[in-house]
C-alpha cells in the first residue's frame, strides 16, 4: 500500500514506523517470552517437575523480565543442577536441567521473534 506524503512529514512519518516497529517487536517479545518457558526438569516421580512456575517480575513498554522458579523444591535445583556430596563420601552426578532449558528458550525466543517480526 503506497501513500504520497509532503517532504515536510517525512521525519515524522519516519519516527512514526519506527514506533510502530518498536512496540511490534516488543508486543511480540512479551508473547514469545511467555509461551517459551519450557520445563525440561529431571523426572522420576515428576513432583519436581510439576512444580516450576514462573511469574512476570518486571514489565515495561519495552521489555519484560520472567522469573522461572520452584516456590515447593527450590532446595533441589540446586543441588540437581550441580551434584553435591553424598553424607559417607562421595559424589551424587549433576543432572544440568537449568542452564540447558534457558539456553533452548533463549533460541527459541530469537526465532519466534524474527518469524513475528518478518510477518509484521
């Protein structure tokens, strides 16, 4: 769709697609930041995994910070996620489920950002 403007409201026409652009991206980074949450936990009764959840922290016009915790099992991630020492000696192997999850939801943010944005 074409449309003539004046020289003169160039600048502004301008500003007003990068605006436009803007809260396109941002709308669309809070849409892919909240469906991108992914729980890739250890499973053998599944308790540990049934109980991450997440909560928006922060939320601005351009942005939004997702906290992604355990409120029930919080002592395990840790403990999971590193290994720790076993009480007679020893070492229990870590299971890394943590930085792999954030890892794979950051890839997947990218990309569902860059698909939104190239349909917009």
């Amino acid at each position: 769709m074409s449309r003539s403007i004046k020289v003169s409201q160039l600048a502004s026409e301008i500003e007003k697609q990068l605006t436009d652009y803007k809260d396109l991206a941002a709308d669309e980074l809070k849409k892919a930041v909240k469906e991108g949450i992914n729980d890739s936990a250890p499973v053998r009764t599944g308790k540990y995994a049934k109980s991450w959840t997440s909560k928006v922290t922060a939320e601005s016009s351009s942005g939004i910070e997702v906290t992604v915790y355990s409120p029930s099992r919080y002592m395990l991630a840790h403990l999971l996620e590193n290994g720790h020492a076993k009480r007679g000696g020893g070492r229990v192997r870590a299971i890394p489920h943590i930085h792999p999850a954030e890892e794979a939801a950051e890839e997947l943010l990218e990309r569902d950002i860059k698909l939104a944005l190239q349909k917009g």
